[in-house]
C-alpha cells in the first residue's frame, strides 16, 4: 500500500511538470499590446528616447497551429516615424529553445516573400543581453508585417521595433527579464517545444528514488 502511494504521489508531481514557465496559451494567440501617448494602459510596452512618450503604438500578433510541428506567426507594428535614420524600421524578436534565424521559413515582411539583402536582412542578433532574429531595414522600407513559419510555440518573450536615435525605440515594458504571470510586460515570442512536459531532475530523482523503495519491499517480502 505504501509503495502504491509513493508511487502515485510520483506520477502526479511527474503530470504536473510545466511544459515552460511561460508558455503563451492558447487563448493568447491572437492579442496585441498597446501604448497610447503619455500613457501606457495595460503596462507592456516601454518607450526609450526622447519623442517615444508622445507616440501611440500597438504591436500585435496571430499565431496559428500549421501541423507538423510548425507555428505560423504574423505580427503587425505600427511603423515607426523614420527621422533620423533608417535603423527606426528594425524589428527584433527573441527567440528560445536554441532557435536561430535559419529556424525560421517561409518568411514575408510587408507582405513580400524572401526579403532581399538590399531591403530587408534577416539574421541573429543580441540586443542587451537578449538572443533573437533581427529584422534589419537596409533601404527605406518601414516594417509594417512580418510572418514566417516555424517549429516552435510561442512562449513569453522580448522584442524591439526602433533603434535609440532621436525618436527611440518601442521595447516591452519587461525587456530583458524573466517573464512571470501575468505576462502583460511580454510579447508572444517563438521558444516553446509543442511537446510534452520534460520532468525536471528533482521529478526524475523523486521517480527514481520511489521504483527503488520498492523494489526493496519487494526483495523484502520475498525473503
């Protein structure tokens, strides 16, 4: 009876493993998030420079379950003003799991397929600390959509759309830091696994421990 408990206890603590600590849910795969000049409603998004705070932004994404593993993921920014360079149409997204740029396909930005290098690059990034994909303007084009494909779902993460130049650059609020419930300072970012659960060590020495316990009893009660 006791190695039925301890082992039932075991398999719950295995069944109640988190698949990440900041998986998007389902019901968050379309939503957005919104700043309203000088005011900053629902907390995510933070802008650095000195015309940032007189601007309203809205970033917001779709995200849909394509099969075979595969996310679509199609975010919508509201562009940038390009005063002082064109650095202002860059658009960087995090990426988890070990992703990198080449994890992303069938990738579209303002609609067209296969930015080319003269507009639009698309390559891996590190901006203050945080690892992603940038998408970097090289001509005049302001990035108004940016879609691809990929195998990961979504988990809460960073981006920034902007650079720090006169107008700045619209981050969310929680840039850099780890997400945690209720998520409003984050964005839906490509990172998650789409399988199940993977038990952490303690779970697994918790297993562990509870077969051999009984396997004990048992060379116990038959000797």
């Amino acid at each position: 009876m006791r190695a039925f408990l301890l082992i039932t206890a075991t398999l719950v603590a295995l069944a109640s493993c988190p698949l990440h600590a900041a998986d998007v849910p389902p019901s968050e795969y379309s939503s957005s998030r919104t700043k309203q000049a000088f005011l900053n409603p629902d907390g995510g998004i933070t802008f650095n420079g000195g015309l940032g705070a007189l601007l309203d932004y809205t970033i917001a994404w779709d995200i849909s379950n394509v099969g075979s593993q595969q996310y679509h993921y199609l975010y919508s920014l509201q562009e940038l003003v390009d005063i002082s360079s064109n650095s202002q149409a860059d658009f960087f997204l995090q990426l988890g799991n070990g992703l990198t740029a080449a994890s992303l396909s069938n990738i579209l930005v303002n609609g067209t397929i296969t930015p080319t290098p003269g507009d639009i690059q698309v390559s891996d990034a590190t901006i203050n600390g945080v690892t992603g994909v940038l998408f970097d303007s090289i001509g005049d084009t302001l990035i108004s959509t940016v879609a691809f494909d990929i195998g990961a779902s979504p988990i809460w993460g960073d981006f920034q759309h902007g650079a720090t130049d006169l107008l700045g650059m619209a981050r969310n609020t929680g840039y850099g830091t780890t997400p945690t419930d209720p998520f409003t300072d984050w964005i839906a970012t490509p990172g998650g696994t789409g399988s199940l659960p993977v038990p952490e060590p303690g779970t697994m020495l918790l297993l562990a421990t509870a077969l051999g316990t009984v396997a004990a009893m048992r060379r116990k009660n038959e000797a």
